[in-house]
C-alpha cells in the first residue's frame, strides 16, 4: 500500500511523470489518482512479466494520462525500436552486479539493459514533452549515453550528494 502511495506523493509538485506499477490492477488505480491529483502528462506502465517499468521481454500495459484524460494501451519493444529482450538478459543482481550494469550502460556498453534504460527515458522525454514519439525519445537517449553526457550527469549528481553528506 504504501508502496502506491508513495509514487502518487510528489513534494516536488511534478507536472510530468512516469510511474512504474506493481499490477495491472494497480496501474489502472493510479492512473486514475493521478489524472485526479492533476498530473498534466505522464504514464503509469506494467510490464507483462512484473517489472514496475516499460519492459522490453514483451508488452507493457500503459495508461497514459494527458490534461485530466487516461488512455490504456499496450506497447511493446518494437514500438521504441529495439528488440525483444530474453528474461535472463535483464535479471539483477546484488548492488555490485547493479553499479556494473550501470557502468556498462553510461560507458556506451549496447544490449538488452541499455535498451531498457533506453526505452524508459524515451517515455520520460515524452511525458516531460521534450520530444513528440517514443523513437524521438530513443534518438536522443542513444546521443546523451554515446556523447558521454548521461555519464556526466550521473557523476555531477554523485558529487552534489557525497558534497551534502559531508
């Protein structure tokens, strides 16, 4: 429960958002909170095989909301331009297997986990209206990982924080 409501409290009063749901059941559930909360822009997604985010080892349930209106549809890999992943391609690990993978990914590494970051941060810029298609989206995550620039951010936001903390 808390889990739901966590994703529907913002304190950042967000106008855009991409929401990962735990259900089916539970993406239809918040879609609904968060056209009515008045989320102008944004997705809350599902994927067929339970990831709280767009999948790419098959269909993803997507309700799009957009100016007080939610919309269900179905996308899958193909809809962002990548291929279909295998489940073994995208299993996680402890946190040293995940900074890797991260690593990998910012350092330029292609596969199945930098088409899932990929297609992820396509429906950010969608919902953010940076870009119009979830292929836009695509082209311009493949130039800010491949630039080196995603690998910047990452590494500014890392000192911000260990500055905070000290």
């Amino acid at each position: 429960m808390f889990d739901l409501l966590g994703s529907l409290t913002n304190p950042a009063g967000a106008t855009a958002q991409i929401v990962g749901a735990p259900s089916a059941w539970a993406a239809e559930l918040m879609a609904g909170a968060l056209a009515a909360l008045g989320l102008e822009r944004g997705f809350v997604v599902h994927g067929s095989d339970g990831m709280d985010e767009i999948t790419t080892t098959g269909p993803t349930l997507v309700f799009e909301i957009r100016d007080g209106k939610v919309e269900r549809r179905e996308l899958e890999p193909l809809d962002f331009g990548v291929r279909t992943a295998q489940p073994a391609d995208l299993e996680g690990g402890d946190q040293a297997r995940h900074l890797e993978v991260a690593k990998a990914v910012l350092s330029g590494e292609r596969g199945a986990a930098r088409d899932i970051v990929l297609v992820n941060a396509a429906a950010a810029l969608v919902a953010a209206g940076k870009v119009d298609t979830f292929l836009e989206g695509v082209a311009v995550s493949v130039v800010s990982l491949d630039s080196g620039a995603a690998r910047g951010k990452v590494e500014e936001l890392r000192r911000f924080t260990r500055a905070g903390s000290a």
